[in-house]
C-alpha cells in the first residue's frame, strides 16, 4: 500500500513537472508569435534567443551548485547572470537574480572600489542624477558626504536613499560649483538636448570636481545617432551613443574614458559579468 502511495506520487510530482514545463513552452511560443506579428522576424528570432538563455541559465542556478561568478554588489554568486528582452534585442548576462544589478552596476562598483576610490572618500557633496539602487548603496559608504539625488520624476528618488530634489537635469535647481562629485548613468541618451544637459552638470561641478557619466555606447557606430524623437524601439531614447560620443562631452576640461576590460583580465570580466567594453566617462573641470 506503501509503495503503491509512493508511485502515485512519484507519477503526480512527475507530471505537476510536466505542466510546468508545457506552461513555460506555451507562454514563449505565445510571446513569439505576438513579436512575430507586431514586430519581425529578427526581433522574436532575439526574444527566442532570449527565452531559452534564460530558461537554461535560471535552471543551472537553481540546480547546479557552480560559483562561476560573483556579483560584486551583494555577494551572489552562482552559474551565470540572466539575460534581458529589449524588445527588438536581447543582451546576455546582464541582470543579477539575487539584487538585480545590471552589468554596468557591477561595473562602476568594481572600478570604485579598486582603481578610484574618490566617490566613497571624498567629502563635500555628491549629486546623482536618476539614482540607481545598486550605485546609491555604493555611495552611502561614504558616510563624509553629503549625498543628493534628483531625477525628473519624484517617485523614482526613493531608489536613491539620499536628500531629494525633483530637478530637469537641462535645468538644476543647484547653485553654480556647488558638487564635488557627480554620478549620471544612462539619462543622456534620454535628453533631445543632451549638450544643454551636459552644460547643466558642468555648470554645477566645482573646480576640481568629477563627473561619471555613462551612456549605451554602441560600439558598432562610428557617429552618434540621433533619432529625432523618442525611439519606441530603444527605450524612448533620442540617441543612439557611438564611438563618438566623448564630443558630446567637450565643455569639460578633461575626459577619461575607461572601459571594464582596461582594469579587469578577461577571467574578471567574466567572473563578475561585467560589459568589457562599457564605457566610465571620468570627466573633470579645473576652472
Ligand atoms: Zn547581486
């Protein structure tokens, strides 16, 4: 009777796996098609690509005891990070599954804590524009600074943790050299006028002081494009940043680019997922 139990579970826990499985297969093939039809073919051919990394990648992290790599913003580690849909793309190891850092986070944490460590020992003040969690969790080790955050809309400043202004980053409501250091990550690409934005944060730097921007550099563009209006596509940016966008930049009076793969070895930026060839802006003005 025992044993008879034990099949009928054995039989139940298999087929429960089953539906799960068939579940799982008919939410991706209904997605695709949708892609299919509303976009085209290379787009749900990438949400494909995309769906089975991630069922595959989710799968080893949740079965497979393996530490390959190592999320250097929470501590995680395991068999690999999990991709990203784009929509008309996908990206792979991006996102961490533990404190769903993306790549870039891992990135500038590194950097911070092993090759400038201006940003958790400067004192003054810190501004960060658009906050991101990962990154503000990063800056609040600087317990020397005063630390403000701003973004265009008031909900999304809580991610910060820090003193919150609700600010249009083409016009800061900041007194002129008033920040020691600044952090801006993926917003410019947002800006129709982003070298009125990239004015604004000039103007409210102090002598001395540094800026870390980031933008989505598509390294397969030799120029920056410009779409004229939010691309739907992108994720309403109205730039499509290339190997040129360091002119964007040119009011400061110095601008370092540093990409992952010039102070990770390879082993690194695997292990930690990190975007080799993303570039950190370090921009300062001396005047
Ligand atoms: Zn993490």
């Amino acid at each position: 009777m025992l044993s008879l139990m034990s099949i009928v579970y054995t039989h139940m826990f298999l087929l429960k796996k089953i539906l799960k499985v068939l579940k799982i297969v008919f939410a991706i093939a209904q997605t695709y098609s949708t892609r299919l039809r509303s976009k085209d073919r290379q787009a749900s051919w990438a949400y494909l690509r995309y769906a089975c990394n991630n069922l595959f990648v989710s799968f080893c992290n949740g079965h497979f005891n393996a530490k390959r790599v190592f999320c250097p913003c929470c501590g995680w580690s395991g068999y690999d990070f999990i991709p990203i849909d784009g929509g008309i793309f996908w990206v792979p190891r991006m996102v961490c599954p533990a404190c769903l850092s993306y790549d870039r986070h891992r990135a500038f944490s590194l950097y911070v804590k092993q090759y400038d460590r201006r940003l958790l020992e400067t004192a003054g003040t810190t501004l960060h524009v658009a906050p991101e969690t990962y990154v503000a969790i990063l800056a609040r080790q600087n317990t020397g600074h005063h630390y403000i955050v701003t973004d265009l809309f008031f909900e999304r400043l809580q991610a910060g943790n820090g003193t919150p202004f609700q600010s249009d980053i083409q016009q800061l409501s900041l007194p002129d050299r008033c920040v020691d250091t600044l952090i801006c990550f993926h917003v410019l690409e947002h800006i129709k006028d982003d070298r009125a934005a990239v004015a604004e944060l000039y103007r409210v730097l102090k002598p001395g002081g540094v800026a870390y921007i980031m933008v989505p550099i598509n390294t397969t563009f030799e120029e920056t494009q410009f779409f004229g209006e939010p691309n739907p596509d992108i994720y309403d940016h109205y730039w499509a940043p290339g190997k040129d966008y360091h002119t964007h930049l040119g009011i400061f009076d110095s601008c370092v680019e540093v990409a992952p793969e010039e102070f990770l070895s390879p082993e690194d930026v695997f292990r930690y997922g990190a975007p080799s060839k993303e570039i950190i802006f370090v921009c300062k003005r001396n005047g």
